[in-house]
C-alpha cells in the first residue's frame, strides 16, 4: 500500500517510508491511496478475536511492507494486559478495551487502561515500538518533535522513554495543563526526554512543531520525526478499538452503532471516519467540543474559522483547547472528492490565519453523506453529566468524556446503541470532580503523590529560532 498527501505535491510512499516523518514535503498530510476494505466475512472472523490480533488483522492493512511475523511480533508485545491494566478495580482487567453498559444502548469504551491513563495510550505505545523497529533495521537515530494540550504529550514520553536511538522534545501549553498532567511529563527524569512550556496556547505549539517540519533542511539534519497524530501510525492504530468497541456492542454485524468523540484535533473521530470507510457499520460519528468549538461549528454552518490562540477559551476540559485542528485536513481532503488542489486552495487560506465555507458549493451538498453529526458542552455541563452519572450509574468520568456523552446522548439517532469513547481516568482531572462531586477520584497507586516530584521542564516563548537552537543544543551531532 502506498500513502499520498492531502495536498497532492508529494510522491507516494510506503508505511515504513512515512512512520518516521510526519508532515509530507508539501505540508500535507499522508493518507492511504485507497482505503483497504473489509468484507462481511472479515467482519464475522474479526469479532472473535482478542485486542492483539485484531490489531494484526486491521493493520496488516495499511502495514503492507514489515514482513508478517514482524508486524505481528511487534503488535503482540505492545497489547498486553500488563501494559493495559492501570489497576482500577471497577474494570475487566482480561481486556485491553473493555465495554461498560450503563443502559441498554448506551456504553462507555474505556481507553484508558494504559500506563498514562488516557487514549492516547492506545497508539502510543504501538508508535514506540514501530519507531524502535524502524530505527534498528535503518540503524538510525530519530529526535521526535511534538505538541500536547494535555494527554499525548505523557503518553508519547512514556512509550519513548529509553527507548534506543530516540529523544523527544514536547511542547505543551505553559500553565495551561492540568496539575496531573503536568506532573506525569514534568516529572520525567529521563536523560532523552525535553519537555518545553511554551508562553501560549496549543495552537501556537503545534504551530512551532509544523513549522520546523516544513523547514525541510533542518528537519533532515536533525532528523526530525513526529509523535502528534499528524503522524499516519497514530491514526491507523486508533482504527482499531471502533472495530473492537463494534464487536463488543452488537451481536450481529447487521447491526449499525453510533460512536460519540470528544474532539480537540480531530484524530481520534477521523480514525473512526476511516474505519466506517473501510466498511465498519457506523450509522453515526458525533463530534463533542467544548467551549472552543471551531469543529462544531463547521458541522453546523459549513464555516471553518479557526480563531487563533488569542481568542482560544481555557476550559475544564483542556486537552480540546485547540482551535486549529490537524488532522481535520485528512477528512476535508476525502470531502472534496480526494482533490489535492482543492485542498492546497483551502488551506492556504487556513495557514494565513483564515477561514474557508463550503455552504453554496457541492461539498455542503455532499457532508450529510459522512453522517456526522456534533455539538458543543460547556463547564456546567460536564460538571452536571458527571454528577448524574455518579449518582445514578456510580461512574466517574473525566472531563473530555462527560463532553462526549453529553453531546452524544442529545445528537444520538434513535434505536442506534450509542458507544461513547472514553478519553482518560478522572484522576488526571482532579480539581473539577472535587467541583462536580466534593471527592477526589482514586487513582493507581503509582500515581499518588505524583505532583510533589521534582519537576524538569524549559519555559519558552513561541519563537521557532529559539526551538530549533535548543534542539540543535541538545542532539549531538
């Protein structure tokens, strides 16, 4: 299988070609030529089989250059139930993705049973042991650039942290975390982990790692790599739990499903985009924002404006305090009919700091065919659905995930079972659950105490020169 850019500029390559960069060499983003399909009988075999071989069965499609028993050596080490068992004592510590039913039709997917407490973990630690891969066979070293509002940031230094010929440079938002996450990558002490706060917003980190991918020179002498899910492997190792969660919720794959996603950068939707693509039976995707709901709004209005990190709210929810989403481009470019002109047009407008609409032209017409739909939570609603999800199932969710069963209770077409995907442990949100519920969550036992660690960390300003000095300071050439 061969991948190609959203902006139609850059030759095709092959899975292991693209798993170390990122960005391609026109700024877009790589996509499958074709989407792989799945058949009905595929579908039937495939609900039989543990976490670990589904995750073969799905990957080995777009994997199509690592020999099998590579492929599948490398997915078996990463899903464990000893890399996925955080050790919370209300889950089914026999699955790496277990289904919680708090209603007929309605269910939780829990993704957060890796050793960050978020789903991030889900890829990220696949991604480590791919790049581990990929780096021995190419005797290579790799410096990985990456941004985070929150959760990618930990579970990218987590899955990298010793890991031979690799060092990681994180940007994340100066203050802007939570005290939690802040400590899980803060505390970090690992001689190839940099973390950096930048003075500002998401949006002007991810701007900073996109702009020292696109200075091709650079990113070639320092070989640059990418762990944000701008990086093809995180998304195509996402595809899988939609699959996972499908089996687990339907007896019969006859059966449609609605998946509701709370959204920041858009990866974690456009894996279940792709995965319905590929033929999974989702009769519905719903988008949840929060109070920065740029993505809601475009499904709405058919406007996309961005609004810049200025006018980008803080909120209890942090890890979707994105205006700008990335990876939105991958599904605009299959909206537009796989039209690489199109979509340079489009966002030429974007990177300027612009906007773009679609109402008036034949992709409005064509959006309702993706059946998307989306809405928006604020403060005081996640702190309600948190609330009345304690009181009357005696769950706790965090933050994101009250977002997206909100969002996805009220956007739900009848009769479709809802299966809202859960985003991190409420212990990484502490402040808000002692405001929703007057407790504290518990949290694994290494966790405790986590935010007295010495913390190691480099405050910056949103000054590219000023990155790639530090990273030239800090790689050895």
């Amino acid at each position: 299988m061969k991948y190609i850019s959203t902006r139609g500029n850059a030759p095709a390559k092959s899975f292991t070609e693209i798993l170390l960069g990122g960005l391609a060499p026109d700024g877009g983003l790589y996509l499958p030529e074709q989407y792989p399909q799945v058949t009905r009988t595929e579908l039937d075999a495939w609900r039989k089989l543990s976490y670990a071989d589904l995750a073969y069965a799905v990957l080995s499609k777009f994997a199509t250059d690592i020999p099998a028993a590579d492929l599948k050596a490398i997915i078996a080490n990463t899903y464990t139930t000893a890399v996925y068992s955080n050790g919370r004592a209300d889950s089914d510590s026999t699955q790496i993705t277990p289904l919680r039913t708090l209603e007929p039709g309605v269910h939780i997917l829990e993704l957060s049973n890796g050793p960050t407490l978020a789903f991030k973990d889900m890829a990220m630690q696949l991604l480590g042991n791919l790049f581990e891969y990929a780096l021995d066979k190419q005797h290579e070293e790799l410096n990985i650039l990456g941004a985070t509002s929150g959760d990618t940031g930990s579970a990218a230094e987590y899955a990298m942290r010793g890991k031979r010929g690799i060092r990681v440079f994180m940007l994340s938002p100066n203050g802007k975390m939570s005290a939690f996450q802040r400590a899980q990558m803060y505390s970090l002490q690992d001689p190839n982990i940099f973390n950096i706060a930048i003075n500002g917003m998401f949006d002007d980190a991810q701007d900073m790692v996109k702009a020292v991918s696109n200075d091709h020179a650079f990113k070639a002498k320092y070989k640059i790599g990418t762990v944000n899910s701008i990086n093809w492997a995180r998304v195509s190792a996402q595809i899988v739990y939609y699959f996972k969660g499908y089996f687990a919720a339907t007896k019969s794959s006859d059966e449609q499903v609605a998946f509701s996603v709370p959204s920041g950068n858009f990866g974690n939707i456009c894996a279940g985009h792709i995965a319905r693509m590929m033929g999974l039976p989702i009769g519905q995707l719903i988008l949840a924002t929060n109070e920065n709901d740029v993505l809601d709004e475009f499904f709405r209005t058919g406007v996309y404006c961005p609004r810049g990190s200025a006018n980008t709210y803080e909120t209890s929810s942090p890890s979707m305090d994105i205006s700008k989403a990335s990876n939105f481009e991958r599904f605009v470019f299959d909206l537009v009919g796989r039209d690489g002109t199109k979509v340079r047009e489009i966002w030429s407008r974007v990177d300027a700091g612009g906007a773009f609409d679609i109402r008036h032209t034949p992709y409005w017409d064509a959006l309702p065919k993706f059946d998307f739909a989306s809405g928006k939570s604020t403060h005081l609603d996640r702190i309600k659905t948190i609330r009345e999800l304690w009181e009357e199932y005696g769950v706790m969710v965090d933050t994101h995930t009250a977002d997206g069963i909100k969002v996805g209770l009220e956007q739900r077409r009848p009769n479709l079972p809802l299966i809202c995907l859960e985003t991190a442990l409420p212990a990484k949100f502490e402040e808000t659950i002692v405001e929703a519920l007057g407790r504290r969550p518990e949290r694994p036992a290494a966790m405790e105490g986590i935010e007295n660690l010495p913390q190691r960390f480099e405050v910056m300003d949103a000054d590219v020169a000023k990155l790639k000095a530090f990273i030239a300071a800090h790689v050895p050439q």
